[in-house]
C-alpha cells in the first residue's frame, strides 16, 4: 500500500484501523503451535475479519469504509491460502508417512510369503514322512506319534503364519487406499489454493482501480455514488410507468432508434449505453438473449458470462462491456446501487464515434424522459411484437 493511502486512512479510518487491530491480536504460529491448534487458530482470525467486514458494510458508504472492506478482504483471503497451503503440508505429510507404511508393509509381505511356503512345504514333507513310517512299520508307533505330534504344531505355525499374512495383506490394502485419497486430496486443495490466488489477484485489482477512479478522493467517490443511486431510481421509475413518454410507431429488427450520447450525461459518468431487458414487469439478464459474441471488457468480468440467445446486439458488433449484470465490481464492492445488483449491462461500440442504437427485435417504439440528478435522463424504449410482455429500454441517447 502506498505512503500516501497509508497516511489518508490514518485520517479518516480510526474504527476500521482499531478493528483491524483487534484481530491482528489473534497470533497464529507454526513454530509454537501444532499443525491443529495453528488451523484452528487460523479460521478464528479469518471469522474475525470476517466479522469487521459486516460491521463496516453496516455502516456509512464512504470511500474510506470501501478501502477497509476491501483491505479485511484482502486479509481474509491471504489467510484462506495460508490455510490452504498449511493443509496441503499437513497431507503431503500424511502421503509420505503412509507411503513409509506401505513399503514395510510390502517387505513383511515379502517375508511372510517366503516362511508360509518354507512351512507349506516342511509340512508336505513331514505329512509324507510320517505316513511312510506308518505304513512301514507299526512296531515304530512311538516315532509316529512323535512326529505327528510336530507335524501338528509345524500346522499351527503354517495357520499362524497365512492369518499374519492375510492380516497385513489387508492393512496394506486399507493403507494404499488411504494414500491415494490423500493425494486427490492434496490435486483439490492445489485446485482451491490456485483459484484463492486468483481472487487475491482480483481483490487486489478492486482495490487498485477504486483508488484510480477516485483519485482517492471522498468527494469524487460521494459525486459517483450519487449518481448510480439516482441512476437506479430513475430506471425503477422508468420500469414502473413513471417516465414521460410518447409513442413514436411501429420498427423493424436492425432499425435506428436512437445514438449515444458521447460523454457524461444525465446519470451518467461517460459515453455507453444501459441496456435493460424487462419481462412481465421484472429485469432480465441480457446475456440469456443477447447473440453470442467476442466483447471486450473494460475490466475483467465480474461472473462468467454466457451469451445464450438469438438477439442482434443494440450496438454494432463487437461489443464493449464497462459493466454487466447483476452483482458487479460496481454493486459488490463500490455498493454503488445501495446493494442492489446492476440491472442491465452498459455497452458501448468498439469503433470510435460510432453511436448507432438499434432494436433488438421488431416492436413499438417509445420515445422517453424521467428526472435524474437534476437533469433529464433520455431514452427508448421498444415493446416487442412477439411477445407483448417482453420490453427493451435503451439509456443515455438522443433521438
């Protein structure tokens, strides 16, 4: 972290720095503590900073309570992969001890087979012997009996000698078992570990882009969120009937409705279009409709996204996305919407100055405008002709 973000949340994050503290306290060490008592340690330190996440997203949105969010999260997931990795040690530990089992196990293997053969076969001689005697001579009763009686206890020791094999024949079996349940253990906490340093990664990047877009300035933050809050609204009004609006007659699929404003407008920080899909009165992701294309993304995208549908795209292909649908960077971290999801996506077209708007699909169209952060919020709106319970809203255009 910088100097300069350093000395900034010294101003303004008492609480959040004091809680921070407060679970920097819990010490976790592999030197003094066993591989248990270190993990046991290690999740209570995770669910404290856990803890102070949910205090500070119950308070105020400012930009120094988004950096302490984002700086527990950070924290929380660094202790995830140090989790992790203390994990995949304490198996790996485990494999190597019972690969140590299993090879003395596979040399008194080894060693039982050879003494069960050597008894098997002192028994098949002394079982011969012994019926030649008495075949021979019955007069040698005596020495018959005698040998019987060490035939019989060569007997036992051959039993003795297959239930021991038999025995450790079994363990090693369990044993060998057991390791190779270790080791996909061991391929699936490598693969969780792999995807923690993947979303380190992205946290790290949140936090770098939020200092970025706000210079790491409150004022700049309070002007942004202001206007996402008052987006939102405006659109909810817009949804809800409320918008000021007049029908301008029937267009095809493809046609020119509208161009996008270039630069800031009305609720808006910079030149795209917010594309919203409404069915039955309810937001609807774009993606399940929209045609599947290659888009760029202004950041990296916020969830995997699956173009599934059939639809042109509003704007000439291929696309820009600055955001998607639903819980964004924007929602998620900024809590730009009040801790609603973003309801459409914002688009724009790759090729500079081109600001054609189009109908997905053939419809009605609206000309419409709604207050917004004290100006007026422009847009279009195309009621389909396939399925009347189907609109398009297209924001942030001219006619």
């Amino acid at each position: 972290m910088s100097l300069v973000l350093i000395g900034y949340l010294s101003l303004t994050m008492v609480a959040p720095v004091r809680a921070a503290e407060d679970c920097n306290t819990i010490n976790c060490s592999k030197d003094t503590q066993s591989e248990e008592e270190y993990l046991s340690c290690n999740k209570s330190k995770q669910s404290c900073w856990e803890s102070k996440i949910r205090e500070t997203q119950s308070q105020a949105n400012t930009l120094a309570n988004t950096i302490s969010i984002l700086n527990n999260k950070i924290s929380v997931q660094e202790l995830q992969i140090e989790q992790t990795r203390a994990e995949i040690a304490q198996l790996e530990r485990q494999v190597r001890e019972l690969v140590d089992r299993i090879t003395g196990l596979n040399i008194s293997l080894d060693r039982l087979g050879a003494v069960l053969v050597e008894r098997v076969n002192e028994d098949y001689k002394n079982t011969r012997t012994n019926i030649n005697l008495l075949l021979l001579a019955t007069d040698r009763l005596n020495i018959f009996l005698s040998n019987y009686k060490y035939l019989q206890l060569t007997r036992q020791q051959t039993t003795v000698a297959m239930e021991q094999a038999e025995t450790q024949k079994a363990d090693y079996d369990v044993q060998k078992e057991l390791k190779e349940t270790k080791q996909t253990e061991v391929e699936k906490k490598r693969s969780v570990l792999e995807g923690q340093q993947g979303g380190l990664t992205k946290q790290r990047g949140e936090q770098q882009f939020l200092l970025t877009q706000t210079k790491n300035n409150e004022a700049t933050y309070q002007r942004e969120l202001e206007k996402t809050l008052a987006e939102l609204e405006a659109i909810q009004s817009i949804i809800a009937g409320k918008g000021d609006e007049s029908r301008v007659g029937e267009v095809e699929q493809g046609a020119t409705i509208a161009s996008i404003i270039a630069g800031a407008s009305t609720c808006s920080t910079g030149t795209h279009l917010h594309f919203e899909v409404v069915k039955s009165g309810a937001h609807r992701d774009p993606a399940g409709y929209l045609k599947a294309i290659d888009v760029l993304w202004q950041n990296q995208p916020d969830s995997t996204f699956g173009w599934g549908g059939d639809w042109e795209w509003p704007l000439n292909s291929p696309a820009k996305i600055n955001q998607g649908y639903g819980m964004t960077y924007y929602a998620r971290v900024r809590r730009s919407y009040g801790g609603a999801p973003h309801t459409g996506i914002d688009i724009a077209s790759k090729e500079l100055g081109n600001y054609t708007v189009k109908a997905v699909k053939a419809g009605v169209l609206y000309r419409g405008s709604i207050k917004c952060g004290g100006g007026l919020l422009k847009y279009v709106k195309v009621e389909h002709k396939d399925d009347s319970s189907m609109n398009t809203y297209y924001l942030h255009v001219n006619y």
